[in-house]
C-alpha cells in the first residue's frame, strides 16, 4: 500500500507548489520518493498535474493508491485531479512552512535541483520555477544569469531568472509537442566579474499534458473481404497516431468500432491494441450485402472515459465467390430441326446465377452429357448473355431417327467454394430435338463399297458394282449410275443396276502402289435427276503371272581383288508368288560351265563367282530364276572380269571402247586415207622414175627409202638411213623413228611427216626387236619442229633434182 501527502507552498502569490510524498510501505516500511509539483491554486477535474517514475518503488504498479481523495495516481505514474481542486489560505500557510524547511536544506547546494513545468499551464505568469543558489552567496554578493534555448535561443525570453535572488521564472505557457526539455546553464557571479561557481547545467523538463486527440492514419479505409472468408479471417488494420509523450497513458491507444452500417447482425470486431479488423461470423454473402461500413473509434488512455478520442470511417466489400450454381429456368425444352441440316443453331438455352455478372463465377459451361454419342450436336456458350447455344453439326436423318432426346448439364468457369452438389434437379435439363422428313435425293451409303476382282480376268466380265438407295424407300429401284472417274479405263458400268465390265485386262502390276486399291467414282440418279457420288475401291486380286526378274544388266568384277558378284531379283508380283528365288546357270558352253559357278545368298539374292584361272574379259552369262511357284526367267549378264583396284575403272575403259563414230567421222577417215595412197603412189612413181635415170647426188645418197621385208599391206614400216619411218593410216606399228602418215588420228585426216638429220641405218633403228621408239633411232631426244618436214616440203625440194638427172641421162 502507498501513500500520496500533497503540500501546498505559495510565494508571492504567483505559484502554488504542492510537495507529495509517495510512500511505499515495504518490509522496512520506509518512504520511496518525494516530489515536487508546481501546480495552479485552482485544478479542473481529470487534470494531470504531474508524472512520477514508480519503477524503482516497487514492481506493480497495481499496489499505488491515493490518501487524498481529491487526486488518483494511475499505473504509469501519471497523478490526475479526481475533481475540481481549489488551493485554501489556511492550506497555503501550513505548505509554506514545510516548503522553507525545503528550501532551507537545499541552500547549500551550488546542484541542478529537479525541475520540471506543465505543459499549457493557466499561469499565472510571469510562473515561478524553483530558487538557484550558490554557497559562495555566503561570502560574497553574487549576481545570477542563466543562458541556453529559452533564454537568448528561439524561443527568447521564455525564461529569465531574478539577478540578485536567483528565483527562476516562465513567462508564458509551452507546448510539449513542440518542446519537450529546456537545457539552460546558471552562472553565478560576483560584481566584479569573477565566477563564483562553476556554470550550472538547468534541465527543465515539461511535463506531458494530454492535449492532443489521436488520430487514425486514413480518413477512410477501404478493405475487402471474400463472402466465402471463414471465421477469423483478417479484413484489414487500422491505425492511429497521437503527438502525446510517448509510452504513457497519453498515448496508449485501443481501438473499437462504434457503429456497422447495415446494422445487423455484427460481422466485423477490432483487437484493442493492435486494430486489425477480423470476421467474427460466417454470414457474409454478397448477393444480400456487397459493402459495408464501420465507424472505427481510437481512444488514449488505455480506453478510459477520460481519454481523447478520434474517429475514422472503413468501408468493407465482400468479393464475390462462386457460391451459386447456374440454374435452368425450365427442366425441359424442345427443338426441331430439318434432316441433313447442319451448322445450324436450333434452340438457346438461358440460365441464373446469382453471382456477379461478367466474371467466372457468373460465366457456365455447357456438356451434352447424354445423346450424342453419334456427334451430331454441339453446345456452346454465349459470352453476352450466358447462354447456351445448341447446333447440329452432322445431318440428321429422318429414316433413322424421328427425334433424338439429349441430356444437358451446367456448370460454372470458377469452381464451387461451398460445400454443395455439383450436379443438382436444377443444372440439368432434357433437350427433345423434332427430326422433320424432307424429300430428298439417293444416298450413297457406305460412300466406298468395295469388290474384288481377279488379276487378268477376261475383258467382258461382270462383277457387282456400286449399290445406291432411295431413303424413302430403302432400295435402289429407278436409280441410274454412271461413271465418273476410272484412272485406267479398264472397266464400264451399267447404267440400270450399277453392275461393273471389265473393258480391258486389269493388271495389278500396273497400278502404283501395287498393294493400294484401284478407286472408281459412281453418280447415282434418282428420277428427279437428283444424285450423289460413292466410290467403288476394286481389289484387284494377284495371280503369278510375272517371273522374277535379275536386276543387274551389267557388272565388273576386279580380279584378284573381287572374287565374286552378288544377283539380285525382284517379283512384281505377291510376295505369296515370290521368293524364294532360285539361281541357276542354264545349258552353257563348257567355258561357262568351267570358269564360273552360282550360290545362294538368301531368298532373293546368289552369288556368281569366277575359277582363278578365268581369262580377263567380258563374258556374257546366262542366268535362270525362279519363284515358288515355278515361273522362271533366263537373262544374259554381261560380266567383265577386268585387271583393276575398283569396277569404275573398268567402267571408264569399256566406255571409250564402245564410242560409235558418226557418219561425217567415218567419211574423214576415208578422206585421209584416200590422200595418203595417193602420196604414196607419187613417192613410188618418183622412186622408179629416178632408177631409169642417173641416181641422187651424193648428198641424198641416204636418204632412199628401203622397202620392209613385211609383206601385210597397211603394216609396213620403212626407214631410211636419215632415220625415216613409215606407217600407214591403220597406226599398227610399234615403236617409230620417224612416221608417213602419223598425226590426226581421231578426225581421220593424216599428214605426211618424215625426220630429218639423221644417219642411221635400218637396223639400227629396227634395233633387235623392232620395237625402238624414235629416240632410240636417234640416239637422242630431238625436238619435233626442228626435224619434221611436210610432204610439200620434200616434193618441192626432189623435183628439181629429178628433172635434173633426167636431162642428164637424155644427154648422156
């Protein structure tokens, strides 16, 4: 239990000065602390005239209560006038006197004293503070001053203190918000100038009046919240702030909400302390009440009926949920709709939802959940006006179905947030859709029809075509057929019972792919020269009627490197007419026979292999093959066993054998070789002409042409002892020293050419086995254009002197 004495102290009749001791009864039972308040002579009721620190008395503050009726201390130290107070004269002597015996213990003291003011007091004013003394007073006359923000710092002249008393004193009342402490410095001086004392340091403190009203952060709050929120769930926070001192009772802030606006029942409640804003019952639902509106109340003083208060309004939408299922307004509905109609709509169907429009809670889905297994319905949903749209999308056929009944079934976009039946009496509706009969044309039903035709059937035969019908009817009486397409023309029709002829021999071979079905195109007209189109797939069935057939014409085997070639077959026909295969090599010659030999491989392939001692040649081979069912083929190879590293060698080879002159090639060389006999007749005409008379001079005494001991015409080769060789147009000789005739082998026109300068014989050119070329002759390497002549050249040089030995032998 604590007590509170207040003792009232006046000077001057400026201030009143209460004294209150604070007493705490502990174990020693000893006072805690004593405190001075300067306070008005009169106190409004709920005033706060001071603020004790009770944290080192004791450590609840729940054990504080007041001896004087007249004030109440709350559990911050705050201390507050419980009614109107107003200060007595026979009070004021009894403080007075206890104030002195203050005064007089302190007078000694050159000390900061505890001083503090309330914030806005009434005054009056000039409103004394507290008396500063220096000991050194004792002695001396000492003047006082003091300095600092108050004093001659903004805000000036707040304070000033008497300068030969040191009674310190305000002028006028202080706002706490705007200054919270004065921190002055007291000086003590004697007349002369000399320091008494040290500066004193002056705190004042001012003490926290509650004179501001907290204030919510937002005017107005704007919050939202699901209508499918579970209890608890937080919808916002509010906040407030006060310009009190803070952490007292000033600033201690609980929150509460005044008012809901629809009134009933109360969804929402505010924790005190921290305003966050909760849902306290599970009955939002937009579709009654999509906002509402409360009156936030935030009040100091923890709350007491004593605090300030403020205000703020906060607006609460609740969201929409998918809380409502989609309902049809009737259960069933009916349509019609004309057979072989489609891509047509045939009926809307509308639908409820109490959600909120234009979202996906609002916004279905349709599904024809039975009846449409034969997919001639479609379902779909208008985006503007939420309903379902139903459509034929495959013809209907009076024939068949008079009506089709379907089974519709509708849901939300969003899914369900409650707990309810997806599928309820209400989201399902029956659809009757009203086929209506209408005359129409033949039906091609099935659109292909297929038959199966023999391979190589006789042209003229019959075979059941394409069968068309009348709806009405169900048969096909007083339809007429025609055709349309026949890639091959291999078959006509019948124009009264759509049978098929052949026209031709079909081939099943012929037709790419051989496996594919050979597709004809059928008009089938009603009387009213209405039609439709089907096609008539024709299988046409195989039968062994090609042999295997090899499919080389020409290979090169390379000996020694390549000891064998691999054939291969193929069968145009069914594989149950082909392999496998079988390789023989037919009735051949003995050489055949000898030099080569056949082995399989596998079904379609054997091997031809060569004896090592078979000649390097082409050899033309026969070959049998055979299928399963014994039709057989025989073909000619042509192999050539060729000295080579790769075929394509050989290949080159024999095509530059194979060139085939043309005519005007073929003339050419008839051409030249007509020049040269007619060379060689000149020569030899000359020779003769020149034994008769005397012989050559001395100098061309070599230079006779010896005929060859070769008797072959075309063969001869002749060399003089200047070295000279002759071949004629057929280029069968070997190794030259000289040529008659060489040159322009492949136009056919051929020059006469003969060597000059030198002097062998014909043996030496002949050498011992005939086969020197003309360096061998010569001895050397000679250049061509320096020891070739034409023969006009050698004409115009043997004329002259043949005539010259001719006059002589008439002479002579």
């Amino acid at each position: 239990m604590a007590a509170a004495g207040l003792r009232r102290s006046v000077r001057g009749a400026a201030c009143w000065q209460l004294l209150l001791t604070l007493v705490i009864f502990s174990l020693a039972g000893e006072a805690c602390k004593k405190v001075i308040l300067n306070v008005p002579s009169k106190l409004e009721a709920d005033k706060i005239i001071g603020r004790v620190n009770l944290e080192e008395c004791f450590r609840s503050a729940d054990l504080i209560q007041s001896s004087d009726p007249d004030f109440r201390v709350l559990s911050d130290g705050s201390v507050y006038t419980a009614r109107a107070v107003v200060l007595s004269e026979k009070t004021v002597l009894k403080t007075r006197h206890t104030r002195e015996t203050v005064l007089r213990r302190a007078k000694r003291r050159w000390a900061p004293i505890p001083c503090s003011m309330q914030e806005n007091s009434l005054g009056p004013f000039p409103l004394f503070l507290q008396q500063v003394e220096s000991d050194a007073a004792q002695n001396y006359t000492v003047f006082y001053s003091i300095s600092g923000r108050g004093v001659d710092q903004e805000p000036l002249n707040l304070f000033y203190i008497e300068r030969d008393t040191g009674n310190l004193f305000c002028t006028q009342p202080v706002d706490r918000e705007e200054y919270d402490v004065f921190d002055l410095i007291a000086y003590a001086s004697t007349a002369d100038g000399y320091s008494a004392d040290l500066p004193l340091p002056l705190p004042i403190r001012v003490e926290d009046e509650n004179d501001n009203h907290p204030v919510f952060t937002e005017a107005i709050y704007n919050f939202e919240v699901s209508e499918s929120s579970r209890l608890g769930t937080t919808v916002g926070v509010v906040c407030a702030t006060d310009r009190d001192e803070p952490d007292t009772m000033h600033t201690r802030l609980k929150y509460s909400i005044l008012q809901q606006t629809p009134r009933s029942p109360g969804l929402f409640s505010v924790h005190p302390s921290t305003g966050v804003i909760t849902t306290v019952s599970h009955y939002l639902d937009r579709e009654v009440v999509d906002k509402y509106s409360l009156i936030m109340k935030v009040q100091d003083m923890d709350g007491q009926f004593f605090g300030l208060i403020g205000t703020s309004t906060c607006i609460i939408t609740v969201t929409d949920s998918n809380d409502n299922a989609p309902t049809f307004r009737q259960n069933a509905y009916e349509a019609f709709v004309e057979e072989n109609a489609f891509n047509v709509e045939i009926l809307r169907i509308p639908v409820e939802d109490k959600d909120l429009i234009n979202t996906a809670n609002w916004r279905v889905n349709f599904t024809i959940l039975k009846g449409n297994e034969n997919g001639h319905f479609k379902i779909s949903t208008d985006k503007e006006t939420n309903e379902g749209v139903l459509c034929v999308v495959k013809p209907l056929n009076y024939e068949e179905n008079h009506q089709v009944n379907l089974e519709i079934g509708v849901n939300n976009e969003a899914p369900f947030t409650r707990d309810i039946p997806r599928v309820t009496a209400l989201n399902r509706a029956l659809v009757t859709v009203h086929v209506r009969d209408l005359d129409e044309g033949p039906e091609c039903t099935p659109a292909a029809q297929y038959v199966r035709i023999k391979e190589n059937l006789a042209v003229g035969s019959k075979i059941n075509g394409y069968k068309a019908y009348d709806p009405e009817t169900r048969n096909g009486n007083g339809l007429r057929y025609k055709k349309l397409h026949d890639p091959k023309g291999w078959i006509t029709i019948d124009e009264i019972s759509g049978s098929i002829i052949t026209s031709k021999i079909l081939d099943r071979e012929v037709e790419t792919p051989k496996n594919e079905l050979y597709n004809i195109t059928v008009l089938a007209i009603d009387k009213d020269n209405r039609s439709c189109t089907g096609t008539l797939a024709v299988d046409i069935e195989d039968i062994n009627d090609n042999p295997p057939e090899i499919l080389q014409e020409y290979v090169v085997i390379c000996k020694p490197k390549m000891g064998y070639t691999d054939i291969l077959a193929v069968d145009p026909d069914e594989p149950v007419h082909g392999a496998p295969f079988y390789f023989s090599l037919p009735n051949t010659s003995p050489e055949i026979s000898r030099l080569w030999s056949l082995t399989k491989v596998n079904d379609t392939a054997a091997r031809l292999s060569y004896q090592k001692n078979a000649g390097f040649q082409e050899y033309t081979i026969p070959i049998t093959v055979k299928d399963r069912a014994g039709q057989a083929a025989t073909k000619l190879l042509r192999v050539n066993l060729c000295e080579c590293t790769h075929p394509a060698q050989c290949r080159v080879t024999s095509r530059s054998a194979g060139v085939v002159l043309g005519k005007w090639a073929i003339l050419a060389i008839l051409l030249g070789i007509a020049l040269l006999f007619s060379v060689l007749l000149t020569l030899v005409c000359g020779v003769l002409g020149a034994t008769k008379g005397k012989r050559f001079p001395e100098d061309l005494a070599q230079q006779n042409l010896i005929i060859s001991n070769t008797e072959a015409p075309g063969d001869d080769r002749v060399c003089s002892a200047n070295g000279f060789m002759t071949q004629t147009a057929n280029n069968s000789s070997q190794g030259f020293c000289g040529t008659v005739g060489s040159g322009m082998k492949n136009g056919g026109q051929e020059t006469i050419e003969m060597m000059k300068g030198g002097h062998q014989t014909l043996e030496s050119c002949r050498g011992a086995g005939h086969h020197h070329t003309l360096d061998s002759c010569r001895g050397g390497h000679t250049e061509v254009d320096n020891c070739r002549y034409t023969y006009s050249e050698w004409h115009s040089f043997t004329q002259p002197r043949l005539g010259e030995e001719s006059i002589r032998g008439h002479t002579g």
